[in-house]
C-alpha cells in the first residue's frame, strides 16, 4: 500500500541507485516526455514529500530540475544492476527508465510524471500539509488545517494531504481504532486531535526502512493491522466482527464495539 512509508522507503531505494550519479540514457514512456532525454543530468538528491516522490537533477549551467511521479495505488520504482532482468511487473506497465553507469531506475505504473524546474516545485507539492515524515512535521500546524473543517468526519480528514501528508486508507482505520474514534465522528466531535495525527505520524513513521507495513508490531502475515482489511474477523481487543463500508468513496474498517458510533 503506497502511504508516506511506502514513498519515503522508495525515495531510499532511489538515493541509494542514483543519487550522485551522471545519468546515461532516459526512456520516458508518456507522450508528453517521449522526446526527453536527461543524459548528462546529475542525480543531486531523491525526496519525498507526502506520497510525492522528487528527483532533483543537475547539470551545469542550467536550472535545476525535478523529476515528479506518484505512486497512487499501483506505482512503484526498482533499481537493478545493468544488465540485470527487469522482474518486478510487466514491461508495459512501465513508465520511466533512468540510467546510469552502476544502475538502472524502472518507475512501474507511475502518475502524474513531470519534469518542472525545482524553483517550481511548489506547484505541485506546496498545497500539501506538513510531511508526517518530514523535517517540517508539525502536530499543531495539521491540527489547525483539520479544525478549519469541522463539519468533516476525522476520516475524511486525515485522508486530506492538504491537512497532513502521508496518512492513507491502511493507516487511517488503524489510526481511528488505536483512538477509539468512529470514522464518520465529526472533526468537532473529536476530544482530542492532538492526540490522533501524533498517533498517525508514530504509525507511518515505525514502518520507515521496512516493507512490511504493521500496526500491530507483528511482522507475520495476518497479524499485521488491528482492523484494515480484517471485515467479518474478530476484534483483536474484544472479539467483536471487525466492520467494512464505504466512506468518501473509499472502504473503511472499524470495530463497532471499541470505536462505538457517537450520537
């Protein structure tokens, strides 16, 4: 599942293959950059803001660029030694090639793909709340972009990147169940916001550096999350049928004993 672990881990991955790096050759697979080539262009750094990913490239003489892509649902970048088979999905699913003489980046699936000056980064990313795994995480500030709404259910509220960027569908419904927050409670409705985005940053942020994302602790299969994608199992806390609905256009899961409906 693509959240702000995820795209911060796949920022890693890119840091590690490029970064420093003179690129080779480029295969954009769009039409809009069919035509562009960064060869000559240097990897100066791979980043992450959000579920946004950046690669920042320079060369001398010219302003710097950022190469922007999302992962959404399906996208995902893998670096692979020359020379290597490309395994990690289907050839037409493929977007971008970026290479290098020790490397070769593959972006799978990607959206959104933008090659913009860095000075213009903000017109993609500047209207997003601060970064659950950023410098410029900021409890108070995600707190006051959510309370501007309060008509808002907190679930629908913490999917919002313009409040705070990184939370999505897994690690909200365990954010709210770890609350004792029903997901249609009103933003105004919740006793203590504080509270909830803190506790939506520490999940995101202990899944950094792994690939397995868990809530619980555990790493084994199936015990990984409290009450995503668990609908019709038994509550981890009082056994009680874990519940599964629509919500915004999204599913949701709640434990409709610890997270009771408010009134």
């Amino acid at each position: 599942m693509p959240e702000g672990d995820t795209v911060w881990n796949t920022a890693r991955v890119l840091e590690k293959a490029l970064t420093g790096e003179v690129l080779t050759g480029s295969d954009f697979r769009l039409p809009r950059l069919a035509t562009t080539d960064l060869a000559g262009w240097t990897v100066a750094e791979s980043a992450s803001r959000g579920k946004h990913l950046l690669l920042r490239l320079t060369r001398d003489g010219r302003p710097a660029h950022t190469l922007h892509s999302h992962l959404r649902m399906e996208g995902a970048w893998r670096a692979y030694a020359p020379g290597e088979r490309w395994t990690a999905r289907p050839a037409h699913l493929i977007r971008v090639v970026l290479r290098t003489a020790r490397s070769v980046a593959v972006g799978y699936h990607l959206h959104d793909v933008t090659l913009i000056p860095t000075a213009d980064e903000d017109t993609l990313v500047g209207h997003l709340g601060p970064d659950l795994l950023g410098a410029d995480w900021d409890p108070a500030e995600a707190v006051h972009r959510i309370t501007a709404t309060p008509s808002a259910s907190i679930a629908e509220a913490l999917l919002d990147q313009r409040n705070l960027a990184g939370v999505g569908n897994l690690y909200k419904a365990e954010t709210l169940f770890l609350r004792g927050l029903w997901p249609w409670t009103p933003v105004a409705d919740v006793p203590d916001l504080t509270g909830t985005v803190e506790m939506a940053q520490k999940l995101v942020a202990s899944n950094r550096g792994r690939w397995t994302q868990t809530t619980t602790g555990s790493l084994r299969k199936g015990q990984t999350s409290y009450v995503y994608g668990r609908r019709a199992q038994p509550c981890r806390r009082c056994g009680t049928a874990i519940r599964k609905a629509e919500q915004d256009e999204r599913v949701t899961y709640w434990c409709p004993r610890c997270q009771p409906e408010t009134r």
